[in-house]
C-alpha cells in the first residue's frame, strides 16, 4: 500500500493523471491520502455491483492529478458475492474499462491475500509490480504469488507481465536484510530494482497524516529513494508505457505483502539533492583565511 500511494503520488506531481483504486477492505490507500471510509457514502463495492457511476464514486486526493476510487470494509461483501457470479475475474477490469481514457496511469492497490479481489486486480492489470520487504516470510510469499501470476498468465490474460521487484523495508543494520536483497537479486536477475525502500520513520508517520511522503517529508530517505525508482521518467518510458508518442493506459498492481516490484530496467540512482556537492565544492574553492577553512577535531588538532 506505501508503493502504490507513493507511486501514485510521484508520477502525478510529474504530470501525469493517476488513479489509485483501493481493492483492500482494509482501506489503507484510502486513509493514506487523507480520506475515511466511514466519511464516505459509496465506494468500490457499489462501483463493482453498480449502484454508482464511476463520477459517484471517485475522489479527488488533494493532490493535482491524483484521484482516488476508495475502498472500504463493503469490499469483503464483494469477495463473497462474487464467488457464484459468472465472469467474476473479470469484474473490476470491466467496470474500469470506461473510464481508463481518462487517466494515464491506474494503479490498483490489492489486499494482502491471493482471494479473488488480488485475482480481479490481477486480470485488471497489464503490469504488475512485487514489493517485497527484506524479511524471510516475503520471500516465501513471493514464491506463491508467482504461481498464482503464472496460473493466471496460462488461464485467464497471457499478456500479463511482471515488471519486477522492488525490495522495501530495508535495514542496512540487518543481516537478514542484506541475506533476502542477495537472494531476490539472485534469482531475478535484472528484474529487481535498483534502488531499494529503507525502513524509515518517515515513511511510517505519512499515513498517519493522511499524506504520501512527497508531500509528508520529500527529503526524507524514503522520499528520495521512491522517486528515484518508481517515477523516473527513463523507468516509466522503459516500462513500455509510450507507443508511437502516446501514452498508454495501463493498470499496475501491486500486492500487499508478498514480493518486491519494479520495472524491469535498472532503477536511477538516487539524486543527492541535499546540497552535499555545493558544500564541498564551496569548501574546496574558499581562502584558508575563510572562517570555515578549519575543522577543529576532538583530540584538539586541526584538519583542512
């Protein structure tokens, strides 16, 4: 859910009109950007059941380009009325149909379960991206939801791709981290990210605030590092997104829980935008007379 509304934040500050859908009965892509379930009158399930029109239904984030078709706890209804409904896969991608002209990017937020809501995203989807945190049970849930993808690939839409995975919730303190970014980067090779999510305080506050991090700390670790990854406009380009200078419309999903997800070029890295170069190459061009010239070190010395 932090990909998805990140993402969908980032690629809409660069221009581009973006529509999250909220597949989760959680609703945490909903809260994420400042709006509350129990605050609003109709949501997916009526869009999916067709109790509302897709102008009914969708919001506006708050933030230029960035639009909103919210979930709620109605969704676990839909996941089992759905089940005796004919063409039930199909469900969300038909109901999004209509409306994908609007929009140059849609990205599906999906639950953290492989249910037929995850399923409905799947085949809604022409890309779909896998974050995956640096954690043991990650890599397990990863393994599943590939067979599920590949299920789906042989049965139900064959042009289903995987752009990638995209490793989040990285603690460089850790071993296990380091030993689950070897092992992914091992057995998808040039389909990972480069740039990998840090665990970051940040990151975890902006929900809270109802803000992505763009707009909660943009200079924060986490900030850095998902524009570098996810809305570069070299990775959107490589991702197939423009064909003969139009660009399409596609859906991304992305899972809760189980795996990492990128395009499947490499990442940029990320920019030093902190004013680092400036700095030193302010101190490398200043007088030795220069107030600043000298660093006093602990033991009592002096340095340039």
């Amino acid at each position: 859910t932090t990909t998805a509304v990140n993402t969908a934040a980032f690629l809409a500050e660069i221009g581009k009109r973006v529509l999250l859908v909220d597949l989760d009965p959680q609703a945490n892509a909903t809260s994420g950007v400042g709006l509350y379930s129990e605050n609003i009158s109709a949501n997916l399930y009526h869009f999916l059941i067709g109790h509302a029109q897709a102008n009914e239904v969708i919001l506006n984030s708050g933030i230029e380009n960035f639009d909103i078709l919210p979930g709620g706890k109605d969704m676990a209804g839909a996941a089992v009325e759905l089940i005796n409904e004919e063409g039930r896969e199909f469900k969300l991608k038909n109901v999004l149909a209509p409306i994908l002209d609007y929009y140059d990017f849609v990205i599906i937020d999906c639950p953290p379960s492989l249910g037929i809501l995850t399923i409905n995203g799947l085949v809604a989807a022409d890309k779909v991206i896998i974050p995956v945190q640096c954690e043991y049970y990650a890599l397990e849930g990863l393994s599943q939801l590939l067979e599920t993808i590949g299920l789906i690939k042989e049965n139900i839409t064959p042009n289903l791709d995987i752009m990638g995975a995209v490793l989040t919730m990285n603690d460089k303190r850790n071993k296990l981290s380091a030993a689950v970014i070897k092992e992914v980067r091992r057995n998808f090779p040039g389909n990972v990210f480069e740039s990998i999510i840090p665990r970051s305080v940040s990151l975890a506050e902006a929900p809270s605030y109802g803000k992505p991090i763009s707009h909660y700390n943009s200079w924060s670790k986490g900030a850095r590092a998902y524009k570098a990854s996810l809305s570069a406009k070299k990775e959107i380009q490589r991702g197939c997104f423009k064909r003969s200078g139009a660009i399409n419309k596609r859906a991304w999903y992305f899972t809760a829980d189980s795996g990492g997800g990128d395009e499947r070029g490499r990442g940029e890295k990320i920019p030093d935008n902190s004013g680092r170069e400036k700095i030193q190459s302010f101190k490398a061009r200043r007088p030795k007379n220069h107030p600043g010239y000298h660093k006093k070190r602990k033991n009592g010395q002096r340095a340039s």
